[in-house]
C-alpha cells in the first residue's frame, strides 16, 4: 500500500543529492548510523532492565495484613 518502487527511490536519491551535495552525504550517513547504533544500544539496556525486573519479582503476591483494631477476642 505504501511501499516505494525503484522510480521513487531515484528521485527520492536525486534530491537528497541536490540537497546535500556529494561531500556532504558522508558525513550524514556516519551521523545516522551512529543515532542508530545508539538507539539500538539504548534499546536493548531498557530490555535487560525490564527482564531483570521481572526476574526479581516474589512469583506470589504478599499477603493482605488486616487493619489494626479489627482484632478478635
């Protein structure tokens, strides 16, 4: 439904060369490669924080301590 065919993908190429110009892409494509290395790595600490999370979960609920002064005789 929303996928580029080749023809977009050129113009689309086209214009980030226009934009950019030839020097320049480099050094945005090492820009977005470290973002997204970073984010990666950022990604995969909050998984392990969120599985040792869970690993250090009691596996039963406390339990439920009565109200004081709702002691029987």
């Amino acid at each position: 439904m929303f996928g580029l065919g080749t023809g977009e993908i050129v113009v689309i190429l086209l214009i980030v060369l226009l934009l950019f110009g030839g020097r320049k892409i480099p050094e945005v494509m090492r820009g977005l490669g470290s973002g997204l290395r970073e984010f990666k790595k950022a990604s995969s600490e909050a998984t392990g924080e969120i599985k040792r999370a869970i690993d250090e979960t009691p596996a039963e609920p406390p339990k439920a301590e009565e109200p004081p002064g709702d002691e029987k005789a």
